[in-house]
C-alpha cells in the first residue's frame, strides 16, 4: 500500500500497533508530544543514538527492510551495552522516500521490534517524514546503569589485559559475500554454497548487541574500560586507548577469527586479520581488565553469557604506541583502517 | 574546509569545542559510546525526537545552516515545554552530504547551541556520518517534569475554554515571503520593504519555544490539555480532542494574528485565518483550561512569561465536532488542513 493512501497519520496508527504494550515505567507512550517514563531509583540515565542512511550504511538490494530496522536498533543497544547499561526506550525517527511501500515501513519496525524484546526495551516515540530521496533511520535510545557498574572508554590501566567477546570480522566478511552476490560479478551458479558462509551472513545481517555478556562483566568488578566494536579492532581500540592516555599492544595469533571469514577471506582475496582489524560492526565487545584478575572470573562471565572471551594483548604506556606482535615476536605499529565518514 | 580533510573523527572533535561546559547531571559528554546523566529525583523523563530533512523541512537557498541547527532544536524544545517540561540533554544525528563544509556543520551546531543556551539544555551526543544527497538533521531530547505538573494531549473536558498564547499563522506567512524572494518569482526591486515582514521572517527563521509560559501555565494547575502549535491551529486542536474524546468550537474572530501576518496574506493572495488554522510551526501553545478557573490566573501567567494568551473557543461533547464559528454566528465544520507526509 502506499504511504499516500493512509498519509503521515495513517501510518503513524499502524505503527504504534505493532509495538508491543509497555512495562510500567512508560507512563506517556507514543502519540502525544513526548514519552514520558519513570527513571529507576539509583541509577544513571545512559543516552545513546545512531542513524543509518541508504547508500552509506545500508543498500535496499542487501539487506531487506527487516534487517535495516534490527541493525540500526542493535547499534544502539550495543552502545548501551558497552557502557554496561540495559536499554530502555528508544524513540525512532525514519524518513521515507514515497517508493517505500506501509508494509515496508512495517517491516523496519518488526526488525526494530524483534532485537529491542529480545533485549527488553521499547520503542516509544519518533518522527515518521518524507524524504525526497534516501531511506534514513535515526535511532536513540536510553539505557540504565548503577553507577558503579559503568564501564567507559576511560578507564584503561597499564598492565590491564585487553579482552574480546566472539570473533571478529565475520560481519564484514558476511556483507562483502552479500555484495558480490548483489552485483553478480560470478554467476550465481560459480558462488559457493551458503553452508560455507551462512553464518557471516547472518553476523552481518542480524547482529545481537552483547547485553548479556556486558552485563555479567561489568559485575565481576574487574573490567576498567569498554567499548562495541563498530569500527574494527584496531579503531576501537585506539578509541580506548586514546580516551584513556594510554598504549597497547594485541597479539595478531590470539585475535579470535571463526572459520567462515577465514575462507570468506581467502574467497574474497582479503586477509581475515584485515576484516578483523578494520571490519566493524561486529558488535563484539573489546575491553581491558586487571592484570590481577582471577583467571577464572572471566571464564565464569563468558560461560553463563554463552559467549568465548579471549585475551588478546596488553595495555602499555602511551608512549610505546599502539602496535601488535606477530607469531615470531615482531612488533609493528596498528594500523588504524575501518570506516571514517567523509575520510579523505 | 573541505570535510574529507578533517574525517569523521577530526569534525567531532571540532564540533565537541562549540558545546559549553555541561551542568553537574552530566556524569559522561560526548566521546563514549553513550552519554551518562544523574536524573532528577523525582521527576519523570521526558523523551521527544523530531528529524528534519532537505527539501521537506528546509532548503539551503532559504535557511542558512544557522537557522537549520536552531529550527530542529526548537522544534524538540518546543514538544518537552508542551508537556509541562523543561529541556534536558540533546543527542544529534546528522547526515551530511559531500558539499557541506566543515564550518557549515559548526553553524548548524551554532544555531542548535543558541537555541539550546537560552533553554538551559545541552547536547551530549549523537551521531555524525556522510550522506549521499540530502543534509538530514535528526534530534532527540529528553527533558524532566515534576508528575503533578505534566500535562499531555489526552486531559482536556468539555466545558474546558481553549486557549493560545502569542500569535498564529506568522511562521508560515514568513516561509511563503521567502520562497517569494528565493524563487525571484518578483524582481526583487517589487519586493516590500522589509519593515512589513521582519518579525514573521524572524518567526519562521528563529521561533522561540514558549518554554517559560508553559511553566507557568502548568503551575496555575488549571491547564487540562496541551499541545504546541507545530502542524497548524486545526490540525493540533484536532489532535488534542482525539486523544481527549470530545470535540470542541473555536471563535474565529478570536483567533490571535498579528498585523504582519494579516499584511502577508493579503500580499499572497490568501487569508490570514488560513495561514494560522493550516500554517504549523508557530510553537506556540494551544491548550484547555478548566471553565471554573479564575480569569486573572491565565493573565497573569502570560504576564511573567511576557506572552499574550488568548481564549479563543471551548470544549464541547464528541459528537457536536469541531466546530468553527463565524462572526455572525454560524457554525461550520472545521477544515483540517496542515501538512501531512505522504498525504494523498
């Protein structure tokens, strides 16, 4: 159906059907001139938001409107999630071009909808418009945090250990393979067959934020900075590094890489340590915690959030830079790739 | 400057230098992967999201970047002072094509930052990335409001008398004067001087949230329903009785114009009553109040707050609609006009 036939309103309505109904904090859902809802006693108020714009982030050959609306909300809770929150409301401003269709729309939401359950927040609020041209979703979200569960960027020490939850690079590897898939350049009888990469596929396409993990971490008191990898290890970890005015250096061996990027990245003519480094959005977390810390807290943390830890370096004084050690003990400076809006 | 050559890193660096220092609530500022704050005790959160997009909400041969930045802002200032509330954190999203320069993007911050100074909110975060074609600035802000004092569309009672501060219809009067000058439909030697439309310029180039009489509105605890006038006085006064239940009559000679509006109409060939029934984005304040309240309480809170406030109609039962009557007496259905996305 087109947006014409029911107009701004119309769809509005539709919308707000599909959110589910709210748990009691909400106290002024959607339709009115803001939401309003009840802060839990105690604890900081965490706000976070991102957009993702057709073309930059996301092409409507790629990735189905479903998927468009789960990425742009799973960014968000994985930025809250990084700081050691839980999500909380979230307010969804999209712009549609006329071509996009009410059931489109619709889809968007579903995605939206489907990771804020899974990860228990609600949408409450937005902006629906016109675009003349580009499909854009704006996305904020609000979190909670006890004060003394928050984790920044910050808080890195010399001599902490820097930690990863997963693997890394497979989103990337996943939305190359989509890539090609889209512009054919094989026939698509040459592509190999999706049990090789099903998997990156669906990294890429359906990333669940780390809430879990996050959670059990920040609680075993060790963990002293944090960060979602959405630019790539080496990006990410430069933001730690820099926000806390400090080194590091990571092993290229321990960095955890799942076997579906490592074919996709021989397939692709790539190296996996590049898709690891500069990918993003693996929506993994990347964090340092203290040199001291029981081996086994760690573990324990990663075994009840169902999820592999692994330690993959050292924080070290600023001035030694941030490098990385290679299998025969040579050690090179990071390079810091990954996505840079307007990089020139 | 070109944005390529500062990247997406060194451009929010930038943009971080033009926020002032942030009040005491702020425990995390932009540069994490969330903002932090300390919520008032007490209080409700109040959470509102308006995105505002080339070619729908502005063009750049009408607003500079400055009235840009100002116009989303108070566009979001103007939905929390309608709930009773007061402006709290801003997080911006903004989507920025090629041929943005990196001092344009700060004006836009320049004039989100004016409007937000006068306010008493700050921007804590959000996010900065490249857009293909269109320039796309999203905002979402969340204020704070005491619950006693929160007044949402849904509280208005027939017999309430309607009200609106300040004047109607000047912002859109002032848009239509400058697409005249921009399209050069005119020469521009034809033009009227700018003596006959500098405040409804002004109107539609810089509203002023009515922030501080919709404090003082909601302390006389006698306001029922409230809205700000963004999509025109029919279209909001309809919104207000359908999520109320009721209906409700307005006075058409009553309805507050100023002498410039009325001037703009006549020089563009339509009515004044049309541009403030259909005209949106005056943000000023409609709202009902009890019957029973004393005539002076409204006086003299529009008084503090410097602003005129009008009565303008009343609250009627559900099936009596909405009604406007005419100066000699007749009663004719109200026509909701107002932009509509999508509308067919």
């Amino acid at each position: 159906m087109e947006l014409s036939r029911i107009g701004e309103f119309g769809l509005i309505d539709r919308l707000q059907k599909l959110l589910p109904a709210f748990g009691q904090p909400v106290v002024v859902g959607p339709g009115d001139d803001a939401a309003a809802v009840r802060p839990a006693a105690g604890t900081l108020t965490l706000l976070t938001a991102d957009v993702l714009v057709e073309h930059v982030h996301f092409d409507r050959g790629i990735h189905d409107y479903e998927d468009i609306g789960w990425r742009a909300m799973a960014a968000n809770i994985s930025d809250i999630a990084a700081m050691g929150g839980r999500p909380g409301h979230a307010l969804v401003s999209i712009c549609l071009p006329d071509d996009v269709t009410v059931e489109q729309v619709e889809e968007i939401y579903r995605g939206m909808a489907g990771v804020a359950g899974e990860c228990g927040c609600d949408i409450i609020g937005g902006d629906t418009v016109a675009s003349p041209r580009d499909l854009v979703v704006s996305v904020a979200l609000t979190g909670e945090v006890a004060e003394e569960h928050m984790v920044t960027r910050k808080g890195a020490r010399v001599g902490d250990r820097i930690a990863v939850t997963g693997q890394l690079g497979g989103s990337q590897a996943g939305l190359a393979m989509l890539r090609l898939l889209h512009e054919k350049t094989l026939d698509t009888g040459a592509l190999p067959p999706a049990e090789r990469w099903d998997r990156i596929r669906r990294r890429h396409l359906r990333p669940h934020p780390r809430l879990r993990a996050a959670q059990e971490l920040v609680r075993t008191g060790c963990v002293h900075s944090m960060i979602d990898v959405s630019d790539g290890l080496a990006g990410d970890l430069k933001h730690i590094t820099d926000r806390s005015g400090v080194g590091a250096q990571i092993e290229r061996e321990k960095i955890p890489i799942d076997d579906q990027t490592r074919w996709a990245a021989e397939y692709l003519g790539t190296t996996a340590l590049a898709l690891a480094l500069s990918g993003g959005e693996d929506f993994e977390l990347l964090f340092t915690v203290a040199a001291d810390a029981a081996p086994g807290v760690l573990d324990q943390a990663a075994r009840k959030a169902g999820l592999n830890v692994t330690l993959i370096g050292r924080v070290q004084p600023r001035k030694q830079g941030l490098t990385i050690l290679g299998p025969s003990g040579e050690e090179k400076p990071l390079i810091i790739g990954g996505f840079n809006h307007f990089s020139g």
